[in-house]
C-alpha cells in the first residue's frame, strides 16, 4: 500500500523490497522438502540460512527476519518443519542482517547467521521453545551440533550465492565501505 507521503523513489524501493522478499520465501517453501531433514528432534534446513543471509545483504535485518517467519510458518504448515523453525531461522536472520548492517561485508551476515542460528537459537529453543510450545524438555547440547551445521552449511551456500548474483549483475550490495 502506497502512502501519501511516501515518495516515488520509496515506492519503487519498497516494491523492490517486497518482491525479493516473496522470491526468497518461495526459494525457501519450494526447496524446503528437498534439504529438510531431522537430526534428533530438529528438522534442520540449510536452505533457510542459505535465504537468510541473501535477505540481510539485500534486504536488511527486519525484512529478513519477516522473510524466516513466513517460510518457518509455511514450512510448518507443509508439515516440514516444527516450532524450532522460528527461532532457528528468525535469530540468525536478525543477527545476520544487523551484522551486515554494522560492517557492510557479506562474510559478516554469514557469521551473524551462524552465531544466531548455531548459538542462541538453540539456547531459545531448548528453553523456551521446547518446554513451552512444544512441551518437550530438549537438551541444549542435542540441539547445538544440528544448528550449528545447518547454518554453517547454509551460510557458506548464501555467500557463494551473493557473490554469483553480483557477478552476474542481478542483484547489487556493497561489500567493502567506500567502495
């Protein structure tokens, strides 16, 4: 929705922003029963961490947060996800995008990505998320090692991802200040 106040050039930024956010949800649904698969309690999906670190360079934090809760409840809704869905895609995403954000490179949305997917996430879901929403009790440490590898995974894949775009003229991100 178009405001009134919103000028022509914040229209078309928008727009942009808006449509790269529904092509990554759909990259994320669409190849989420194919990379989906559980370890212990976790259905882990390094396609969602290979989209979170595309929606923090190109995006920003809080879309790409708003991107990793779409395909977590889409996921979840298509039956290949569970509730450790949200905090494993939504913390790496925010971390992902506020560290681009600070630094401007696209190594360090891919750090922000691991250390919020592979570090908190699983300290949120194990309690939080699993005691409370699930009413399951989940040892942190069972859900380290599958987190950690899945962003790990998906990070990596991310980074070569923005790298091709840029290369092939698709998409356009600063990744050095000043240059």
């Amino acid at each position: 929705m178009k405001s009134k106040n919103m000028s022509p050039a914040a229209a078309s930024r928008m727009t942009r922003k808006t449509a790269y956010a529904v092509v990554l949800v759909a990259i994320g649904v669409a190849l989420a029963p194919y990379t989906s698969f559980p370890i212990g309690i976790a259905k882990v999906n390094p396609t969602q961490h290979f989209v979170n670190v595309l929606a923090a360079v190109i995006l920003g934090p809080w879309w790409a947060v708003l991107t990793a809760g779409v395909i977590a409840v889409l996921r979840n809704a298509m039956g290949v996800g569970t509730l450790l869905a949200f905090p494993g895609g939504m913390i790496g995403a925010l971390l992902a995008g506020l560290a681009y954000r600070l630094l401007r490179r696209g190594w360090a949305a891919a750090v922000g990505e691991i250390i919020g997917t592979g570090g908190i996430a699983p300290a949120v879901s194990a309690l939080f998320v699993a005691p409370m929403l699930m009413g399951e009790a989940i040892p942190l440490l069972a859900l380290v090692p599958s987190f950690a590898a899945s962003s790990i995974a998906g990070a990596l894949l991310g980074l070569l991802a923005l790298r091709l775009l840029k290369r092939a003229d698709i998409v356009a991100y600063e990744d050095r200040p000043g240059k």
